[in-house]
C-alpha cells in the first residue's frame, strides 16, 4: 500500500506532542489540515490511530506499534542527513552526554576509554545530575544522550527514544558489623540506621517502591552513592546499593550481604534521545559503541 510520507509526518507530529494543535504549530500548517491527515491515514489504513476526548489525545494499540515504526523511519532519514552533512563540511559537533556520577564511575568508564582511543575527533562533554535531571537535559536539548536508571514514566513519553543498555541487581548490604547477624525481615530491616539518597533520584524512588514507602525517617539522606558506601563501610547503617557498586567491597569483607524477605526486581540503564532533535555523528558513533557491546547484562548483575 503506498501512503504519502505527508501523511506519516503529520501522524508523527500528532504522535510526538499528543495533540493536534501542538502538531499543526510545529509543522506550520491548520489543525484543520493535520486533522484531514490524521482522517485520511486511517481511512487509508483501515484503522483507528487516536483515542480523542475534548482534552487528551491518546494512542489505540495499533497507533502506538504504528509510531514506534514512524518514529524509527523518520529518524533514520533525518540522522542520516545531518550526519552526512557534518561528514561532508567536517563540522563535527562535540556530544554532550549527560549521565548520573555513579553510572559514569562503575559503567560508562570503560567507555570514555574506548571513545577516547576510536574517536578523536569528537569532544565528550559529560554533565553528571540525577536521572530524571539528565533526562530533563535531552528533553531541553542542552544534552543529546542520557545514559540513566529506569524509572516509571520515562518510556511512555513519546517524544524519547529509550534503549535498554543493561540490568542492574540492587541488594541490602551493611558494614562488617552485620556479618553473621541472620535474616532480617521488612520490619526489622527497616529498624536500622538506613542509608539513603536523597529524595528525587531514581534510586531512591526505586528504594521507595520496593519498601512501599515504609521508611519515613532515613538516618542519613544523601546526593553521592559513593558517600552513602563509605557510611555504610564504616558501620553507619543498612542500604540498598547495586551489586556492581558494592561487589569490591564484599569481596574485601568490609562490607557484607543483608538476608532479607524484601523482593527487590531488577531495574534497567537505559540510554535516552529526543526524537526531535537529529541524532549527530558523534551520538550515532557513542550509542554504537554502548549498544553494540556484548556481555554488558553479565558484566552488570
């Protein structure tokens, strides 16, 4: 069946900002013309795209698998252009790159190492926020990549592209102290000194979720996972920490495993762009080097 590629475009600006208005603006034609679009692609297709109420604009299962392939389409062309035209003018843009400290310290350095080594050419730029900070980045196009912890919400906005990288197994660890201390249920676990990072992060939000919110009053908040695993060394309380983060330090017996009944679900690293902004050569050539990777999952938990 050929379909026009205006009609796609108009579906995937409806797509992108869930409102027909929003579309029309950014395309600079009628929401009446966008609306005739929209009408027309599914005539053509034979299928509902859009839930409409007078106040949302919502996908039917058939739009959103249909999106996801639009928005996949449409992105390789518009890449695929702004990278050959920095190839052609060599006017490589330097990525920016934002990403949480703790993620840049025990996942992405042996990436930085290989970038510096195949890439040259390309400045790195690295902003280190909260999770849903580095995403707010992407989203304001001051950053062109978020590598982040996944956290409710992040895949259904239509307007990012979110790429599993990796698994990450959280546990409850403490200091030697708890070596030998038994199995502790919620209750008793959550009697401890606990250790944790501040509210607004993705892992604390992860932490939350996982007590279901029973623990109102933290002995220490903080913004460093890496502060938080000096505490918890040195005997100061409990905390829930990635295996990867801790695994040195268990190794070493300053720090040991908690037993306990709390079920803790993996969580994924996610890569994160915005689909309305042209993926350059220098964040094409940084999501092959962390997509194409093999072994990342067993490196990882």
């Amino acid at each position: 069946m050929a379909v026009s590629a205006d009609l796609y475009r108009a579906f995937l600006g409806v797509g992108l900002y869930l409102s027909f208005s929003r579309a029309a603006k950014e395309l600079g034609v009628s929401q009446s013309a966008i609306s005739q679009s929209i009408k027309q692609l599914e005539s053509e297709l034979n299928m509902p795209l859009f839930v409409r109420t007078t106040k949302s604009v919502t996908f039917t299962p058939e739009g959103k698998e249909l999106f996801d392939t639009v928005a996949k389409a449409f992105s390789i062309l518009d890449n695929g252009v702004t990278q050959l035209q920095e190839r052609v003018n060599q006017a490589y843009e330097s990525l920016n790159l934002a990403a949480t400290d703790t993620l840049c310290r025990h996942f992405l350095l042996p990436y930085f190492h290989k970038w510096q080594l195949q890439e040259s050419e390309f400045g790195l730029h690295i902003i280190n926020k909260p999770s849903p900070d580095c995403v707010e980045l992407v989203i304001n196009k001051e950053a062109q990549l978020a590598v982040v912890n996944d956290y409710e919400g992040l895949r259904s906005n239509p307007q990012l592209e979110v790429t599993t990288l990796a698994s990450i197994q959280d546990i409850f660890v403490g200091g030697h102290e708890y070596k030998g201390a038994g199995f502790y249920d919620q209750g008793r676990l959550l009697n401890e000194p606990m250790l944790l990072l501040e509210k607004g992060t993705a892992s604390r939000t992860f932490f939350d979720e996982v007590t279901h919110g029973a623990c109102s009053k933290p002995r220490f908040e903080l913004s460093s996972v890496d502060v938080l695993l000096d505490l918890v060394e040195i005997n100061m309380g409990i905390a829930m920490l990635p295996s990867n983060v801790v695994q040195e330090k268990m190794q070493e017996g300053s720090i040991v495993k908690i037993d306990t009944d709390i079920p803790v679900p993996t969580r994924d690293i996610v890569l994160v762009r915005s689909r309305l902004v042209p993926q350059s050569e220098g964040a094409a050539r940084f999501t092959s080097l962390l997509v194409n990777q093999e072994d990342k999952r067993d490196k990882i938990l």
